[in-house]
C-alpha cells in the first residue's frame, strides 16, 4: 500500500490536538494515528500526544491501489474475499505496497478490516468486517471459536488415517527476528487439529487433507502437521534451518531452488470453508476456487 505525507495546519499546540482540529476526529482516533507511526514534525516522529508541535507537520496517509479481488458474499455487515496467495492481509509498515486493505478501503471505505488474518502466503477465504459494529462482533465470535474454519493443505508423505493432534503452542525464543516462528510447548496455549484424509498424490508423494484448526493459535495447522512428520509442500518455517528460512522470507531463493528445497514454489495451505452463526442466520461459505489445479500449478 503506498503511502503519501500530507502537511496538516500547526498553531503550535498538542499533537493530538492538531489532528483533532485538522482531521475532525476525536481524542481516541488521533492517539490511534500517533501509536502507528503516522505523525512527524519537522521531519521527526512523534510519539506523545501531548507533545507541543512547533514546526512542520506531517501525516502519513495511506493511498489505495487496488488490483481486483473475488467478493465469495457480501451482505450490509460484512463480506468473504478470496485471498490469492502472496498477498498481505493487512500492511506491515509504510514500505507496504500493496496488501487485503488495499481493496477492502476502495470498495468499503477505511472502516472496514479484516476480522482475523491469513499468513501472507496461505490463500482463500478471509472474512472482512464492513463497519465497527460487526468488526467488534466478528471478532468476539472468533475469540469464542463461534466460528468454524476448515482448510486445505497438502502434506508431504502418504497419510492413510484420519488424525488428531491436541499440542499445546507458543512462540519460539531462539530464532532471533524470525518471530512467527512457532513451537509445541507444554506451557504454551492449549491448540486443538482434527485432519481428514481426502486423497493421495503418488507423483509428489503427497496427501490432500481436509484441516480443521479447533482452537485458532497461529500457525497451528502448519507446526500440528510438522510435529506428525508431515510438514506441508512449500512450507518455508518448519522443517528448514535458519538461513533457509531467511534466505526465502528475503526473497533471496529463486522459485526453482524453493521447489527444490520445499516441493511446492509457495506454501500449500487454502482457506476453505467458514461457517458461523450471525444475527439469527446461518452461514455456510466455501471456497469456489479449484485448489488440486492450483497446488498442482506451484508443484511444477
């Protein structure tokens, strides 16, 4: 997501108080902008609300450059994407180009978001909130595991039986910068995995499962299927050393020597399905994409 920086009026009073009076938001929303890096005067950030402004202020504003995304529903509250594989759900910084939110703000308007996230590289469906209201409710519901998720994922090896896995899960302390690198933990949160066989692949030596995360850890179906000795094709965390992993999250690792290396070009996972109770109605939402024709295209 590109971003631009716009000068705002300065009469030298409170940070906060010129994004109020320039931006016509409240005291909570100018604090929010402070906290994400957004304010600089004379060049340097500002990290206190409360601190006077004498010289040139600036915000950073976000542009929306869309690309084009499939809307799976829509109603008033919220709305089902499908996220391609490669895309952000949300920015990670400024030098962000493009992310989810890119086409969430041009078609709904910069009150919309995510209400949970994928990682970058798993596609599928993503439910967005639409407004404040169903935000704050969309969430609650996935906090309370109201919301059941189901996803696709192939396996490296021949998986023969239905599986479950109930490992508890917490963040790695030693790999450094890396911080999304999870581990089974016996005092880490309790994090529940049902897999169902679907098919197998011989000319990859590969298992099509059906992934049911019951509890919602981060990245619980990839370290639950690592644990089994199963780790998923194009898995670019678990299952290699540190300077792998560096060298393919940097970029650095051309798609032949990651098909080499991991058996897929990108990480074989795929929201598919969400299902969830909302106002009084029912909601079963699949995915319409043609996952074995796409997992085979990143296999070759």
């Amino acid at each position: 997501m590109a971003y631009t920086k716009i000068k705002l009026a300065n009469n030298g009073k409170k940070a906060f108080q010129i994004l109020m009076e320039n931006l016509k938001i409240t005291m909570n929303e100018a604090q929010k902008l402070i906290d994400k890096k957004r304010l600089f005067c004379d060049g340097i950030l500002v990290e206190k609300k409360n601190e006077l402004l004498k010289g040139v202020v600036e915000l950073v504003v976000y542009e929306n450059h869309p690309k084009g995304v499939e809307i799976v529903f829509e109603n008033e509250d919220f709305a089902v994407l499908e996220k391609p594989s490669g895309v952000l759900s949300h920015p990670n910084g400024r030098h962000c180009e493009y992310s989810l939110c890119d086409e969430i703000w041009s078609l709904w308007g910069k009150e919309a978001c995510v209400a949970h996230r994928l990682d970058k590289e798993t596609s599928g469906l993503i439910l967005v909130a639409k407004n404040k209201i169903s935000q704050i409710s969309l969430k609650t519901m996935f906090e309370k595991k109201e919301i059941q998720k189901e996803y696709l994922a192939l396996a490296r090896g021949q998986i023969k039986e239905n599986f479950i896995v109930d490992k508890a899960l917490a963040l790695a302390k030693n790999y450094d910068n890396i911080k999304t690198r999870m581990q089974i933990h016996k005092q880490g949160k309790k994090a529940l995995s049902e897999f169902e066989v679907l098919s197998y692949f011989p000319e990859f030596n590969a298992t099509l499962l059906l992934c049911k995360p019951l509890t919602g850890r981060q990245h619980q179906i990839r370290v639950h299927l690592y644990h089994k000795n199963h780790t998923l094709l194009g898995e670019p965390l678990y299952g290699l050393n540190k300077e792998q992993v560096e060298d393919i999250l940097d970029g650095k690792l051309s798609t032949k020597k990651r098909l080499r290396l991991t058996g897929a070009k990108r990480l074989c996972l795929h929201s598919y399905r969400l299902k969830f109770k909302y106002k009084e109605q029912n909601f079963d939402l699949k995915s319409k994409i043609n996952v074995k024709e796409i997992f085979n295209y990143f296999m070759r």
